[in-house]
C-alpha cells in the first residue's frame, strides 16, 4: 500500500461526493458517500493490484484492505474540512 496512492484515491473519493449530492457543504450524507466513494476506489484499485501480482505468481492480497480503509479515512477526512 502507498501512502500517496490511498490520499490521491481519497481526494478523488471526495471530489464523488460532491459530485453525487451537487454541494461543497459539510454533511452527514456527503461524509458517508466520500468514505464510501474513496473506500470502494480503494478497494477496486487493490484488486486491479491483486489480480496483476496474482498473474505474476505474487501474493498481493493483504494489500486490498489497507489500502480501502485508508482512502476510506482520506475520504471521511476531507469532506469534513472541505
């Protein structure tokens, strides 16, 4: 997991938010699709991940989880001070 992917994962996460519910404003609604947003950006990026190391014989599946709640917690962390 890279640091940098899981910010830039959850910056795009909430940059969703706000295009889903059509505000900047802080909100409990916007606040549960940013995090859902970033988290399912970073699980799908892991997977892409996982399934190119898996092609290549290397286990890469312990990187699908961390990656999903630290953009996750990008997510939740930026929707509420943006």
């Amino acid at each position: 997991m890279s640091f940098y992917k899981a910010v830039s994962l959850g910056i795009t996460g909430n940059k969703i938010s706000k295009e889903i519910t059509g505000t900047q404003e802080v909100s409990v609604g916007r606040t549960l699709i940013a995090t859902g947003s970033g988290a399912t950006l970073g699980a799908a990026t892991a997977g892409v991940v996982t399934v190119g190391a898996a092609a290549l014989g290397v286990a890469a599946a312990p990187v699908v989880i961390p990656l999903a709640v630290a953009s996750g917690v990008v997510s939740l962390i930026a929707s509420l001070w943006d």
